[in-house]
C-alpha cells in the first residue's frame, strides 16, 4: 500500500510528462475529461458568482473556456504538477491567477470563493475527507461546490479499485480510488456540505454539487 505521499509523487510524475500534450490531439486518456465540461458549464449557468477555484486545473482548459465566455469573473486554478502550471500561465489570461498546491489543504483564506469545481482529480486525492474539509473552509457562505469523477455499480467499483488502478500505479499513473455515491454522501456529511443534487452518469461518471 503506497503513502500519501507517494500517490502525490506519481501525480506530478504522471502530469509532468501529460502537460505538454495535455490540450492536444494526442491527449489520449486524458480527451474523457472534455465530457464533463457541459456539465460543469451547465451548473454554473444556473446562478451567479464571482470568484471561482478550479481544484487540478491541469493546464487550465475548463478556466480557458470560462474566461473566453466571461472575463470579468476572477478565477483561480490550483495544481500540485509545477510543469501544469507552468504551461496553464503560459496562456497569460487576464485575471487568471494559478497556484501550484494541494487540493488537500487548499492555499487559500476562508470565505474566498462562491464556486469551486473540480472534474477529474478527485480520484487523485490519498485523503479525500481532507479535501472536502478543506473545501467547506475556503467557500463561502452558500457557495458551490461542483466535482465529477468516477463512479460504477459496487462490482465494477470493486474491479477499478483493486485491479485496474493498481496497475495504472505499476505504469505511472497516480490514480487512489473511485468511489460510491454513499462514500461521497459520507464526506459531504463529515464536512457538513449540503447535497444539492448527486447522481450516478453516462460513463462511469458521477456528477455531485454541494453546499456550504
């Protein structure tokens, strides 16, 4: 069983190498993530903001599109890979900040953001609970969180869990864990975030908004 720490390590290790590609055409396994941008788009639509986080930015794609459609909101994505970062600042959009960090233990003051989405990153996450924790303390009163990542019916869960990320970990990949609905119930309760609306999706993927 890896540590925390080692999980993180081949987080960056695994980004470092996917940052140059990450946005292109050879992507690869790393093209699924555009299916949940219309989720995400979708949800945002349905209320104002201001201040929004990206939590495992990448190389700021989902933030791109955002800020083509609205460039007067601020945004802020956050990534533990520096070279993800580094390629995301490349694109000098106006108002953007990006932070290299933990989405464990989010660098931020609390109270500071009215949305926070996440798509695709959770399942890097070795402490999950820390990272719902550390979401209700930077949101503000009644914000938003948004996530999608995977789900499954419990024997597919159980498959991807103990066979098919395991080996993702043997070629470098820094996948934990996928979880079920009543494990996300369960983290939303610990932190107490309210569940506006969680479902199982197309795709082995699930779609949750919580709210502090």
């Amino acid at each position: 069983m890896r540590t925390a720490e080692e999980y993180k390590d081949l987080t960056i290790k695994e980004f470092t190498k996917a940052a140059d590609i990450y946005e292109t055409d050879q992507a690869g396994i790393y093209e699924m993530c555009k299916d949940d941008y219309p989720y995400i788009a979708a949800e945002l639509e349905k209320e104002d903001y201001q201040d929004l986080l990206d939590c495992g930015c990448g190389t700021g794609p989902m933030i791109s599109l955002l800020h083509e459609k609205d460039a007067t909101k601020h945004y802020t994505g956050l990534d533990i890979t520096p070279k993800m970062i580094e390629v995301a600042k490349a694109k000098n959009l106006r108002g953007v900040d990006w932070v290299v960090g933990d989405c464990e233990n989010l660098p931020f003051e609390e109270n500071s953001f009215d949305v926070i989405i996440c798509s695709n990153s959770f399942h890097h996450y070795p402490n999950p609970q820390k990272f719902f924790n550390s979401v209700k303390r930077v949101l503000r009163p009644n914000g938003r969180l948004i996530l999608q990542d995977y789900t499954a019916p419990s024997i597919v869960l159980w498959f991807m869990n103990h066979t098919e990320m395991p080996l993702a970990n043997l070629i470098g990949h820094g996948d934990v864990k996928a979880y079920s609905l009543d494990e996300i119930r369960k983290f939303c309760s610990v932190a107490d975030l309210k569940i506006d609306n969680l479902e199982a999706c197309e795709k082995f993927r699930m779609h949750l908004v919580a709210r502090k």
